[in-house]
C-alpha cells in the first residue's frame, strides 16, 4: 500500500515540473498534501496527527492560492499528453492493488487500538493543544490579512 502512495507522490513531483499553470500546480500540491498525510498516517498508525498535518497544509495552501488568483492573470491550462499517459498508468496500479489495499486497510483498523488511547496520555496531549493553539492563531492571522475593509490585493 505505501509502495503505490509513494509512487504516486513521486509522480506528482514530476508534474510539477510541466505544468506552468498556477492552477494546476495548486491542485498538485493539494494532491501531494494528501499523500503525504495518508503516508505518515499509515507509518504512524495513526491519522489524528496526519489529518492535523493536513490541515495546516491546506491552510497555508488556500492563503497561497488566494494571492495567485489576484496576482496572476486569467489564461487557458493547455492539456500535454504524457499527463494523460501517467494517469492511465497510476489508475492501472490502484485497480492491480485493490484488493491488497482492502486488506491491509482492514487489518491497520483492527490493530492497534491502544494507540487512541496513548494518544491522549501526558506527553502527548501538550503537542495536541499547542497544534490547536497553532491552526486557531493561523485563521486569526489569515481573517486579518484578507479583510475585506483593504480592498482587494493588488489595483
């Protein structure tokens, strides 16, 4: 299962490097932030923390594609082909490994159930608050910046 999320994610590392579109390279990055949640949530055995990261990520990635739309100008994305052909590919891969994905899934959820609990122990329940504290501070800053009584980002 990790083996098709890390070759995904390095597919997704090589779009970058085609796509010249602001847009697209959003959407890549969204995709890329997805994946590395799953995968450390997968190496963690546990995806409080991952879907936290993925927060934060998205977050920081909205502000970023606010200032973009208002900076950059409005374009048509041109399709390339070999996008396509890597799409074909990565879709091949899921439907060869679905089955294993369903059981490896299956067997993660059964596992381990003590780590909800140890989650929320002592040590760990300070680094819960303090990322809290953090994304709360992130939305207090990010309503600050794009208040509306500024106008818009650029004239």
């Amino acid at each position: 299962m990790s083996e098709i999320l890390l070759f995904m994610f390095m597919i997704f590392i090589l779009f970058l490097f085609f796509i010249k579109h602001p847009l697209m390279m959003g959407l890549l990055l969204l995709l890329n932030s997805l994946m590395i949640s799953i995968i450390s949530g997968f190496i963690m055995n546990n995806f409080l923390l991952s879907y936290l990261l993925f927060l934060i990520l998205i977050s920081s990635m909205f502000i970023m594609f606010m200032y973009m739309i208002n900076i950059s100008s409005n374009y048509i994305i041109k399709p390339f082909k070999i996008m396509y052909m890597i799409m074909l590919i990565l879709i091949i891969i899921i439907i060869m490994y679905y089955k294993y994905m369903y059981m490896y899934m299956y067997k993660m959820s059964v596992i381990n159930n003590n780590l909800f609990y140890k989650f929320y122990s002592f040590p760990n329940y300070l680094l819960i608050i303090i990322m809290m504290i953090y994304l709360f501070l992130t939305l207090l800053v990010s309503l600050n910046i794009i208040n509306i009584k500024y106008g818009p980002l650029r004239k």
